[in-house]
C-alpha cells in the first residue's frame, strides 16, 4: 500500500498520462491530506478525459483550494446516518464523482477537451498486427523499418492524432500479441468502449478469427468489429470472397463495420481506406 508519498507520485508523475484512466480504486491504501491535495492539484492542472470513478482519495477535503462549491458535496454527506446504512467510502465516492464531473466540464468550457478514441487490434501471431499499425498511422516510414520491430511483447500502445469534422480527434491503438501466454491479460482491456480490428493471415484457419471474436463478445457484447486480412502482396493470400464477406455482416449485423485486404509492406490507397474507415467508426 501506499502513503501521501505515493499518492504524490502517482498524482504528479502518473496521472496525467492516463488519458484513456476510467476508473481509479486506492481505497486499499493510507492517503492522508497531503496525499488528497497533490491529486486535487493534479486533476485541476488536467483531469483525464475519461475518469469518472475515484475512490481512496477524499477530493471533498480539497474543494476551497480546487474553488469548487460546496454545494457539489453528496446530500448523502451532509445527512446523519446509522451505522450500516451507508459506508464513508460510497459517500466519498459519490463526492469524488461530483467533483470530477465538474472539473470535466470546466475543462470543456476552457476549450481544454478534445475528443478521444481506442482501437483495439487483435488477432494471432505473426498475423502482421504491427506492421499494419505503424504504416497505417506513419506511412512515411519504410517498410523495412517497420519490419524490423518485431513481434509484440503483451500490448503496445500507439498515438495518432487525425483532424476529423473540424475537431481534433485523438486516438490511442492498442497492438495485442497474439500469444497465448497473454489472453489472460488482454482480456482486462476489452471491457472498454473501442473500435476491435480483428486480424488475420488468409493463409492461416480462419478458426482463430472466430475464436478471437468470440473472446471479445464475451465480455463486450456491443463491440464493434473491422475485418482485415493481411499480406496482400502475396499472391497466395486471397482476400475473402464477396459471399465470404456477406456471412459476416449476416453474423455480426450492425457490429460489422467493414472489411479489408491489405498489403503494409505495399501500402497505399487500401491502407487509407482502412484508417478512414477505422476514424468513421469511433
């Protein structure tokens, strides 16, 4: 567990690269005021777009130094309860939800949001998750370059930031390895609101595509799904059929969100096509 000096740590060092932070749960730990009042500074200097759960840190102690009505307080707080009626942590958590509701807004109407997006990229090794990535987002670097990175240890996290009906539009995909030894892990990501690219080698059984689908609808039945099949160049590497194509729409309905087949050793228009289509759908 951690004390004020980890809290200040986290807070000043950690917290404001969380973009994509959802939910927060440090109640296991000893923060005191100190440790309250370094991630009060930290959320008013930037609050992550995405937080809407904090728990462990007790903001309401902070509000005339973050100058926040109080009147934001949960009426819960201000009430008297008995004993087992309600737990100081869940009257913490409803004022932390307040407090961060507000400091969101604040943040918009000083022109400080910006528009945020996951892509989720997921299929077997060796299927070309990687080199896809990074010529789709970064086309002007070489394909032998982006051939020597190498296979995916875990996740890989990757920026992109597209101009997208006159906003900015921030993006972050997500490059899964494909090994076995990593599902486990990987399926803490997919309980998140995302855009999954389902990835595969044409020449491998089409039995892994299904599979990884299956493990993403099992824990996010509402995902939505973009197909891609790899290594165009190859002439040995078909893209699916038309008919091939139907039956997934048919399976998928109002989740398929299309379907590639590309080359990222050759790049070009199909490549684009899919990052436009991948930006269309978030």
């Amino acid at each position: 567990s951690i004390g004020d000096e980890g809290a200040k740590a986290l807070a000043d060092s950690w917290l404001p690269h969380c973009t994509d932070l959802v939910s927060l749960d440090l109640k296991v730990n000893r923060i005191g005021p100190e440790g309250n009042t370094a991630f009060a500074k930290a959320l008013l200097r930037k609050v992550p777009p995405a937080l809407t759960d904090l728990v462990g840190v007790d903001l309401a102690s902070c509000l005339p130094m973050m100058k926040i009505p109080v009147e934001l307080l949960s009426q819960k707080s201000k009430s008297s309860v008995s004993d087992g009626q309600l737990q100081a942590i869940e009257v913490q958590h409803d004022n932390n939800k307040s407090v961060l509701s507000y400091l969101r807004q604040s943040a918009g109407s000083n022109g400080r949001s910006i528009s945020m997006g996951k892509i989720l990229v997921c299929g077997p090794p060796a299927a070309g998750k990687t080199c896809l990535v990074h010529r789709m987002i970064r086309p002007e670097v070489p394909y032998e370059t982006v051939e020597s990175i190498g296979m995916t240890n875990g996740i890989e996290m990757m920026p992109y930031r597209a101009g997208r009906e006159g906003k900015d539009l921030e993006v972050r995909f997500y490059d899964f390895a494909g090994q076995s030894v990593y599902a486990t892990s990987h399926r803490l990501f997919l309980r998140t609101r995302a855009v999954f690219v389902i990835v595969w080698d044409p020449m491998e059984a089409v039995s892994s595509r299904s599979e990884t689908v299956q493990e993403i609808l099992d824990v996010a039945p509402s995902s939505k799904f973009v197909f891609v099949s790899t290594k165009a160049d190859d002439e040995g590497r078909i893209r699916l059929s038309d008919e091939d194509v139907d039956q997934l729409r048919e399976a998928y309905g109002d989740r398929f969100c299309g379907y590639f087949h590309v080359s990222a050793k050759n790049g070009g228009r199909p490549l684009q096509a899919l990052l436009d289509c991948l930006l269309d759908t978030l």
